[in-house]
C-alpha cells in the first residue's frame, strides 16, 4: 500500500471511530529512511481532535486510536506519533 493510501486509511479509521471535529496526519517516513523498521511500514504523526477524549487520560486516548487503526498498526504503520486532544483543549 502507498503511503498516501495509508493516510487515506488511517484518516477512515479515525474519521469513523472518533468523529474528529480536527485530524492532521503527516507521513513522516521519509526521515526514518535506512531504519530497520521502516521497511514494515511508515512513521506518521497524528494531531486529533474529539469530544471522544472528554474524561480520559492520555494513555486511554492514545488506546482509543491505536484501536481505531489497529488492523494498519499490523500491516502499514511501523510508528504513530499521537497528539490526542478534547475541542477545549484544543481551542486554547
């Protein structure tokens, strides 16, 4: 799978789990070039944000999405970098 068909899953997975109201992922792979891992999958950074995150900690959040792509943690995703955020915290 290209990496913009993963961006592309990742983004359904996220879309469908978590309703964002705001999602960037950027495809980072390109600087992990030559490392082991990189050959099973790319590095993405994510930066999201939903109501879905109102009471849980961070390690619940970060649960909450590698649950949402799980079946790409497995296959295309070798490293997530998660910025996991409520609407309130996002907005100050």
């Amino acid at each position: 799978m290209s990496h913009n068909n993963i961006v592309i899953s990742i983004k359904e997975k996220l879309t469908a789990a978590l309703n964002p109201t705001h999602l960037e992922i950027m495809d980072e792979s390109q600087k992990h070039a030559g490392h082991a891992g990189s050959q099973k999958g790319g590095h993405f950074t994510i930066t999201i944000v939903s109501p879905e995150f109102v009471n849980q900690s961070l390690i619940q959040r970060h649960r909450m999405v590698y649950a949402a792509v799980n079946e790409l943690m497995k296959t295309s995703i070798h490293a997530l970098s998660i910025q996991a955020q409520t609407p309130d915290e996002f907005s100050k």
